[in-house]
C-alpha cells in the first residue's frame, strides 16, 4: 500500500474517479466522459455501446438513456453492468463493475431540462434501439413532436436514468514496457474498501 501514491493517492476511490476525469476534460479533444458500457442479455450474451457518464456521486455513477432500449432492458433484467473509461491523452482508465439502479427522480428531470432542446425533443421522437423505416420518418416524428410540445418538452416517461453503485474499481495507468501499474478498490462488505495493486 505504501507505493499508492502520485496517481492513485487518496482514500476515496469516487473522488480519485473525479480528479482523474477533470484532468482528461483538460486534455481528450472529445467526450472526456465516454464510457463503454456493458451489458448481458438474457440468455448471457454481452452487449456494450458509449454512453456518457454524467455524475460521479459519492457512491454511484450516473447515466441516462432511454428506458425502451435494449440496454434498460438488459439493465433491467440482470441488475448489473460495468464499465470501462479511456483516456488516450494521460493513458489512463477506470473499470468499473456493480450493481445498477433507476434514476427517476427530480435528478433526472434537472438533467433533461438541462439538454439542448433538440436533444430533448430527439428524446422524445426517439425509440431507441427499434427498427426504423428511415431517417425521414424519424424526422417527421421530430416535427410532430415539436409541433406538440413546443420549446419545453417534459422529461418523457420512458427516459431518466441509472446509477450504477460498484463492488469494484480499477484505476488502471500506461506503464513502460508494458508494467502497468493497476489498483483494484473492492467492496468489503462494511461500508469500506480493500485496495490491492494487481500485476500488469
């Protein structure tokens, strides 16, 4: 434990996630806070798709999506997912690994009004992951949508959010030769955590 420093310092592995983040938003050209998510679906066979991580709680991240996609439902369906975040500019990354929870409350109302109006009215138009005729049909139903609710569309009932609370936490830095240095904070089942440095 004693060489857990510089990088990996700290006590709390959500602020570490934090710290990390707020420095790739100083150097990643593009969506510092892409993740890939992933998923399984019923039978187990794993799906994973970018999403954007939105908060970083106290203990829990934070995204949003459509409740009608095929990732709420295998959210739904297996309770788990997990992540991973990739810096190429600091040759970083955090996995992540826990179980997910909705996201429904004013929080998410907050963060769709928060939404460009176009995305907001996307939303809307939007049902995700279902076959579609073509781009004009989907551009139609935007018109019918903006048409019905002006430059202040709700938070539809079928979008807000998940939080996905973790058993696991990886910080994960670039190492000469290939010597990664790579620390695991897991869950010990006490309110607390157990850091341990993993082999490249």
């Amino acid at each position: 434990m004693s060489d857990r420093s510089g990088l990996f310092a700290g006590d709390d592995p959500f602020e570490l996630a934090r710290k990390w983040l707020a420095e790739a938003e100083a150097s990643e050209p593009n969506d510092p806070n892409a993740i890939a998510l992933s998923t399984v679906d019923s039978d187990g066979m794993p799906n994973a798709r970018m999403v954007l991580l939105k908060e970083i709680e106290d203990d829990a991240f934070v995204f949003y999506t459509n409740y009608g996609s095929t990732k709420a439902a295998e959210l739904e369906q297996a309770g788990k997912a997990a992540f991973v975040m990739h810096w190429k500019s600091l040759r970083r990354q955090v996995r992540v690994r826990g179980h997910v929870v909705r996201e429904e409350s004013s929080k998410a109302d907050a963060y769709f009004a928060s939404r460009s109006l176009k995305s907001r009215l996307g939303a809307w138009a939007s049902q995700q992951s279902q076959p579609l005729a073509s781009r004009s049909a989907l551009m139609a139903e935007v018109a019918r949508v903006t048409a019905r609710y002006g430059t202040n569309p709700p938070r539809p009932p079928f979008w807000g959010g998940y939080r996905l609370r973790p058993v696991e936490i990886e910080f994960w830095a670039d190492g000469a030769f290939r010597l990664h240095d790579r620390f695991r904070w897991s869950d010990d089942g006490q309110g607390g955590w157990r850091v341990e440095r993993l082999s490249p």
